[in-house]
C-alpha cells in the first residue's frame, strides 16, 4: 500500500522534525538513515500512527490515519507492512546487512560485485 505524508511537523523542547512531503511506493523496502537524535524513530512512530501529529497527515492507501480510530485503524495497519525500527549493532557491517537483505550470504559474492 502507497504511504503518503504531508506537512508533517513535530517540535519537543529543542528537536524539530518536520517532512514537507514524502511518498514511499507500494512493494518497496526504504530505509530511512540519519544520526543519532535525527528524528528517525519519531517519524516510524507517526508512519506506525503510535504518535498522533499535531500538524500535517500520514495516508495510507489514501485513507488519513488520524480519521480512523480503533477498528477501522487497525484494519488498515493490518494491510501493510508493520514499520520496524531496525538499528544495526556496531560489531555488524554494513556488507553483512546488505547480505542478509538481499539473501546472499556469501562474502566472497559481496566482495567481488564491490570491487
């Protein structure tokens, strides 16, 4: 299901998160990167509807989530795909993620398509 955001705007103390627009396409995987204290799990949390915004709206298949409550809202999570926060350990490299993404779990694999 197409996830659409608009205006979406959040501020606690210092932290100011705001997505003007943003539409992530039906069958995907997108990653969603920053640093720490970038707003990242914020934004998962308004995508999931755990957070409900103060400004701007988060559709799914058209239908804005702060519309729906109860039933009808986990009606339609139930549709898509429950949003993971996903933290990579320090001691996992990004080749190895990358891997197991993709299935492949041979170095040597990695290796040769990297150089």
């Amino acid at each position: 299901m197409k996830v659409r955001v608009e205006d979406l705007h959040f501020s606690y103390g210092d932290f100011s998160l705001r997505v003007a627009g943003q539409t992530f396409a039906e069958a995907r995987v997108t990653s969603i990167v920053g640093p720490n204290g970038a707003g990242k799990s914020t934004f998962l949390k308004y995508l999931a509807a755990v957070l409900p915004s103060s400004r701007g709206s988060v559709f799914l298949a058209g239908k804005d989530l702060a519309a729906l409550s109860g039933k009808s809202l986990a009606r339609e999570m139930g549709k898509t795909v429950i949003v993971t926060l996903h933290t990579l350990d320090m001691a996992v490299k990004y080749s190895d993620e990358m891997m197991f993404m993709k299935g492949d779990a041979s170095r040597g694999r990695f290796a040769a398509a990297r150089d």
